[in-house]
C-alpha cells in the first residue's frame, strides 16, 4: 500500500500579502530610533544618521525635532532644512506643532519627525503624531522617528507595573509591525544615570527627582530588557515571515541559547536554576 502523498508546501497568503506591503514603491519607508528611557540617545543618533544621509545626497527635511536644550543634540541640526512650525492657540497659550501640510506640499525623501507618541494640540487634522507620520508615509516620503518603549500600547500595563507610573500616550503596537526598520539605541543603566547626574538629560532640580523615582537604575534595567526583548520578537516574526513567504520548512537553526558557566562555589546551584528558567522562558535549548 502506498502512502497518501503529502501536499507542496505553499507560501502562506498572509506573509506573502505582507512582503508585498514592506516592498509597495509608492508607499514611504518608516525607520523607529527604539529607546529603553530618555536621554538614551535616540535624537541624537537620528539626527547623526541625517547628517549622513544628508551629506551623500539624499534630500532631509527636518519635520519636528525637540532637542530639549541639549547642546550636543541641537548642533547636528545645522546645515539641515527645517519646516517651520505651525502656531495653535490653545487656552490662552501659544503651541507650535509639526506643520503636517507643509511638510506634505514640501514633499522631501526624508522627513524627521521626533517623538512619535506626542499628542497633538486640539485642532490639529489629527490627534496624534503617529498618525501625521502615517499620511506622511502614504503620500510616498520616508520618515526617521524616536520612540521610547514605555510607549507601546501593549506593554502599557508592564510599564505601569514597573516604573509605578501609568504612561498616558501610546503608540499602536501596528506601527511598530509595519515599520521597515527599528535601531535599538542602547545604553547601559549605570550610563544613563552618569548623563542624568551629570545634566545632560534634565536640569539638575529635575534630574535628582528622576533618579528616585523613574530613572532608578531596577526600572532602567527592566525597561531596558523591555526594548530588546520587544525587538528581538520583531526579528524572530520576520524570520518566520519570510519562511512561509518562500515555503520554507522550519524551524531554522536560528534562535537564542544559554550558556551558564560554573564552579564549585554553593551559589552554582541557584545560577542553573536560574538558567533554566530562562531558556524555558526564550524555549532556548
């Protein structure tokens, strides 16, 4: 008797409906400049890669760009062009947004669009920034944003749980999916903490408060992992796109390990136990 023969594997409808979205011409490219807090340094290594970008041709515009009176920060916008922004009155007081129609009737290859979950002031076309950065990529420009992690909608409880202060304005983790490329701009806890205490993220007043409450070095360690975590998920739901898009059997030998290194000490132990809970958390051999 012979056995039933097994149907070819076929690419997946849905992953090859995705490839063809990530690879739409008339659609702009969206690049997210990913941080675990601020002061990381998400501003200023955009800004960097403009000036490159710039420099080799390429037509930059700086939409919105809040350098929050870093020095370091606001010298890499020289020589960029920058699109005034719009004025809006607003309770007596004076906001001034990113100037959506201009930037549009402008039109350049890239545009910078700083701080991607701002809210917007009441009256503006839209509520929320993310959504200027997505008509600004439906009419065909690429845009360089930053965002912090504590911003994504669906680790708001995390978050919340963590730092003991429930962020406020988020960004859909859609945005994130359907972005063409997210750099995690990383720095280590110990390191942000020397910035902060050495004024180069707040005011001194305003540095000491954060360092006892928001920027103490556990919540920074936590949201750190947040940020890598969450891109490293990225990368693994790429990888499996792009196996069912070309029908490729899996899994690839592809994903994390953990290697634990011993001695006789007593706390060895407790290292393994440790270890092991987290290979069972990554499913990591």
């Amino acid at each position: 008797m012979t056995e039933p023969s097994r149907a070819p594997d076929r690419p997946s409808p849905d992953a090859l409906l995705n490839a063809a979205r990530r690879a739409d011409q008339s659609r702009g490219r969206l690049k997210i400049f990913l941080g675990a807090a601020p002061g990381v340094g998400k501003t200023f290594e955009m800004l960097t890669t403009a000036q490159a970008k710039a420099r080799a041709g390429l037509d930059v515009v700086v939409g919105v760009v809040e350098t929050h009176g870093r020095a370091e920060t606001e010298s890499l916008l020289s020589g960029l062009e920058i699109v005034p922004r719009r004025a809006v009155a607003y309770k007596g007081t004076r906001l001034d947004e990113m100037d959506l129609d201009a930037l549009l009737a402008r039109k350049p290859t890239l545009a910078l669009v700083d701080e991607l979950a701002h809210t917007n002031a009441p009256g503006s076309r839209h509520p929320k920034r993310y959504q200027d950065v997505e008509e600004l990529l439906d009419a065909g420009i690429d845009v360089d944003t930053t965002l912090n992690i504590q911003h994504v909608e669906s680790l708001n409880d995390v978050v919340a749980q963590i730092t003991r202060i429930r962020v406020r304005e988020t960004v859909p983790d859609g945005i994130l999916d359907r972005a063409d490329d997210i750099e995690v701009i990383d720095l280590n806890p110990d390191d942000l903490i020397r910035r902060l205490e050495d004024g180069k993220v707040y005011r001194p007043r305003n540095a000491t408060r954060a360092l006892k409450h928001y920027f103490s070095r556990g919540n920074l360690t936590a949201l750190r992992e947040l940020a890598l975590r969450r891109t490293a998920d990225r990368v693994d739901d790429e990888l499996l796109s792009h196996m069912r898009a070309h029908a490729i059997p899996g899994p690839w030998g592809a994903g994390e390990r953990v290697l634990v290194c011993v001695s006789e000490d007593p706390r060895a132990a407790g290292l393994v136990r440790y270890a092991k809970r987290l290979a069972d958390r990554l499913h990591a051999p």
